[in-house]
C-alpha cells in the first residue's frame, strides 16, 4: 500500500488474516473493495452514470466524495453528480449526538415519549441543511406549537365564509407563492421560506377575524397550502373541528343527571334521541364521550 501522494487512496484492498472471510478470488489475489468504490458502484448500477443529486455529511466531503468523483469520471468520462448537498451534524443540547454522551434519540424513542413525528420533521428541516441544528426538547416543544398554528390556520379556513376582503387575500397570496418559492430556490433556503409562511397565516387570520375572508378566497388558500405542505410535509389530512349542536350539549347534560339520579329510562331515552341526531353517546370510565356516527 506504498502510496506515491498522501490523496491516493485504494480501489481494491488486499486481504490480510485480519479480514477473515471478507475477501473475493481475483486475478490480482485475494481482496475486496475499497470503501470509495463500493459506492460509486451502488450509485451507478441503481442510479446511472451521472446522478441528478448526492446528498451526505460535510464530513464526507473529503475524502469520501472527492474519491467517488475521481474514480467515477474516470470509468465512464461522465459527470458524476449534477448538485451535491452536504449537510451539517445534528447537535443534541450542544453535542454530538452519540450513544457514549446519553444524548443518543431515534424517531421511535421521541414517538415513544408522546411525540408527533410530524414535529421532529419539522425542527429538523427549520434550519439550513448547510448549518448545525441543536436539537432541544424545548426546540421540539415549539416545533411542536408550530405545526399546530399550521393546523389550526388550516382548520380555520374551512368554515370561513364571510363577506370577501375586497382583493387583500389575491395580494397576500401572491406575496407568499413568491417569497417561498423564492426561498426555497435560494440553495433551499427553509427558514426563510417558513417565516414568509407564518406571516401569511398571520395576515389571513387577521382577515378571518374580521370576517373578511368569503368562501372562495379561503378555497384558494387553502389549496395553496396543501401545495406547500407538499413540501413541508406537516400539516396533512386537517378536519373542520367536531363541535356539538348546543340542542345536543343540553340533551347530554340532562341524561347526565338521569344517570345520577339512577333514572335509567329517561337516560336510554336521551341516548336514542342523541343517536336519531347523528350522535353516539359511549359510558367510560373516563366519563362520558361522544362521537358523530359514520356516514
């Protein structure tokens, strides 16, 4: 392995008795694949000679990449890569993220200490690719509020019918498909992307307000969040929130005190006057839960 330059580096690596059973039968002796190589043939069998995008670590910049592109286009006389996004480290309150330092999550751990996945996705894509992200619990508390002010905004927009905001919504809606594309063209450029997001949430819900936002202008918006959240991936399938007719509310407040009082029959006759409304009334030992009934 005698190397002419310090930048050489091994296509092919010769066994020795440390490599056990590692090793392929060659007409240069027993071997296997320099780390290089290994991915250059991966990408190229699965990907073709020139890929359009190589993500990595900026850690692999040198001399992992590099290599990859000089033994590459050296075999096919091709470009190998288009665009290469190298990412920076993840950081957990302040450190590397490793098993030795404690700090060590994966999404199933967090889902498993009650969070949403769809949180984590965002806070980890709120900071440029090219610069260190910190992760914090308080970080992912407010990611967290974030996609829910997402959420809610959308939510919000499906029972908005009011009297129209006389061309407000059109400019605001213009404003944002441009600051956010713009963003996101500018090497991918999230968090600006995001902040022109939220303050067209805060200018529409101002509008909502006021009850200026008509039926039509809050179907556009809408559609043209589900388009960032195309990118975004957050805020999904939102619902109009389930409220219950104020008749309803009574009726479950009146059979509730027939059931304390042991009055049995005017309870199941509630109950089948909820259930003729469209409303299912379950007995818990959580108390008392309702639900609408499945067209």
């Amino acid at each position: 392995y005698g190397k002419e330059e310090a930048w050489d580096f091994a296509l092919w690596k010769a066994w020795d008795e440390d490599d056990g059973d590692v090793f392929w039968e060659t007409e240069l002796g027993k071997g296997r694949p320099g780390w290089h190589i290994e991915c250059s043939a991966m990408a190229m069998k699965y990907l073709g000679e020139t890929l359009d995008i190589h993500c990595g670590g900026v850690d692999n910049m040198f001399p992992h990449h590099e290599n990859e592109i000089a033994q590459s286009e050296a075999a096919t006389g091709k470009r190998f890569v288009n665009y290469w996004l190298h990412n920076e480290h993840l950081l957990v309150e302040g450190k590397r993220m490793a098993k030795r330092f404690g700090n060590y999550y994966t999404l199933r751990d967090l889902i498993k200490m009650g969070y949403d996945p769809t949180a984590v996705r965002y806070l980890l894509m709120s900071t440029h690719y090219r610069q260190q992200l910190n992760f914090t619990f308080e970080g992912l508390e407010a990611a967290k509020g974030a996609v829910e002010r997402l959420r809610n905004f959308v939510r919000r927009l499906l029972d908005a019918d009011g009297k129209g905001s006389g061309g407000k919504v059109e400019v605001l809606v213009e404003q944002v498909k441009r600051g956010f594309e713009e963003a996101m063209d500018d090497d991918l450029n999230i968090s600006v992307a995001l902040a022109a997001l939220f303050d067209f949430v805060r200018d529409v819900n101002r509008l909502m307000d006021e009850n200026a936002v008509s039926r039509e202008e809050a179907e556009e918006v809408y559609g043209l969040m589900m388009r960032f959240d195309k990118v975004l991936g957050v805020i999904g399938e939102v619902r109009r929130e389930e409220r219950l007719p104020k008749e309803a509310e009574e009726l479950i407040r009146r059979r509730e005190e027939a059931r304390k009082a042991k009055d049995w029959e005017t309870a199941d006759r509630i109950r089948a006057q909820l259930r003729s409304m469209g409303i299912i009334v379950e007995d818990t030992p959580e108390g008392v839960k309702w639900r609408f009934e499945k067209q």
